[in-house]
C-alpha cells in the first residue's frame, strides 16, 4: 500500500507541476504560440511525460484553464461565504477583486484569451461561464437580496449593486494607461494601488449601505482585516 501511495503522490506532483508550467506559458504566449517542448522544460519533464498526462495540447490547455479558474471560484466563495453580514461579505468580495486583477495576471491573461476565441466562435468560455462566472453571479445576488431585505443595503437594483462592486475595480486597471496621461500621478505605483484601493470600498460603504456609517465601519473592518498584497512592478495590465 506504501509504495503505491507514494507512486500516486509522486504521479499528482508532476501532474501538478505541468499543470503550473502550462498555465504560464498559455497565459504568455497563448494556445497558439505556446510550445509543449518548453512546458515540459519548464516542468522538469520529458515532453513524453505531457502526452502520459494529456492527450493533446488542448486537453493540457483545457487543464491549465481548470487550474486557475477553480483558485479564482474558491477564493471568490470564501470572500461571499464569510461568517458576517449580507454587507461585509459584499465589501469582501470587492476587495477580494481587486486583489485578483492585481496579483493573477496569468488569470487575466487567460480570461482576455478566451473571450475572444469565444467571439471567434472557439474556446471554452461558455463552459466557463456555466462552471464560474455564472455561480458567483448567483450567489452575489442573493447575498445583494438580502442584504436589503435586512435594510443593510440601500433598495434599489440589484444588479446594478453588482456593477458598483465590481465594475470601478475593472475600470481602473484598463483605464490607467489613459488616465497616467489625464492625471498627475502614476495610477500603477505602490502608493496609487494602495490609495485608489482604500477609496473604491470606502466609496462602496458609503454609497450602498442605509447605515452609512455603519457602511464605513464595515469598509474600515474589511481593509484592516486583508491587508494590500506585494506586488511587481506593472506596465501594463488585462482585467476579466
């Protein structure tokens, strides 16, 4: 039973290994420009060893898309699931968004990609749709339901909650090589990340709750609790 355990270990790790590799060199590079004999290098493989795992360079893209999708659903799920109001979980979400864009490059490549083989008619994106974005959109609006039928969140559309939440994170990452030109400050610095990232769920205590100091409270509560995550240097950045 030992050795068997260990071989299936051992077969999970370099599974998980290409995977990973996969997933930067498609995020770079793309499905197209992407080279197996540089996954496997990458990986610390023979390229043999990717077509054990995987039928076809489809099968390993569709693995690494998996990949960073499911880190994306769970990581959005704890951010809804948390054990505190229908407003706070909100509050979370937002900031847990932000944080997305900032630091999974690889997912937002990956995202940018697939949107537009999808409008191509190619890709995965439909099931991605069904298997992610769709879930969360539903779970996000029963939590914006109730919120207001607690009277914590002001009454009004639901949806349009949802759009406020997460719309002026996605705003600002592709609107920062224009406004880098507009504004006198450099809208990727460490202090200017940090800045606009306190203001947008400030902003969000304040405009969706009843209570808007409670609201603000909650805001407050919710930077204390995740602090802004390191990051390297950007130039340039692509949001989904």
């Amino acid at each position: 039973m030992r050795p068997a355990i260990h071989d299936r270990n051992r077969s999970d790790e370099t599974r998980n290994r290409i995977v990973s590799a996969s997933v930067s060199a498609f995020s770079e590079h793309g499905l197209a420009g992407a080279r197996t004999q540089a996954i496997a290098k990458a990986a610390q493989v023979n390229k043999a060893m990717l077509y054990y795992y995987f039928k076809s360079k489809d099968d390993l893209y569709a693995a690494a898309l998996e990949s960073v999708a499911k880190k994306v659903m769970e990581n959005s799920l704890e951010a809804l699931q948390s054990n505190c109001s229908e407003g706070e979980r909100l509050l979370r979400l937002a900031l847990n968004h932000f944080d997305r864009i900032l630091t999974q490059q690889e997912f937002q490549n990956l995202m940018q990609q697939e949107m537009i083989r999808f409008r191509k008619g190619e890709g995965a994106f439909p099931v991605l749709v069904k298997n992610l974005f769709q879930p969360l959109m539903q779970e996000m609006g029963k939590i914006v339901r109730a919120g207001m039928r607690k009277g914590e969140l002001c009454e009004t559309d639901w949806l349009q909650v949802i759009y406020a939440t997460l719309g002026a994170n996605v705003f600002y990452f592709l609107s920062a090589p224009l406004m880098r030109i507009v504004v006198p400050f450099e809208p990727y610095s460490q202090s200017e990340l940090k800045s606009r990232r306190q203001a947008a769920l400030q902003f969000l205590g304040s405009a969706l709750f009843v209570d808007r100091k409670h609201g603000a409270l909650l805001a407050k509560r919710v930077l204390k609790d995740r602090p802004m995550p390191g990051v390297k240097k950007l130039s340039h950045w692509r949001t989904a």
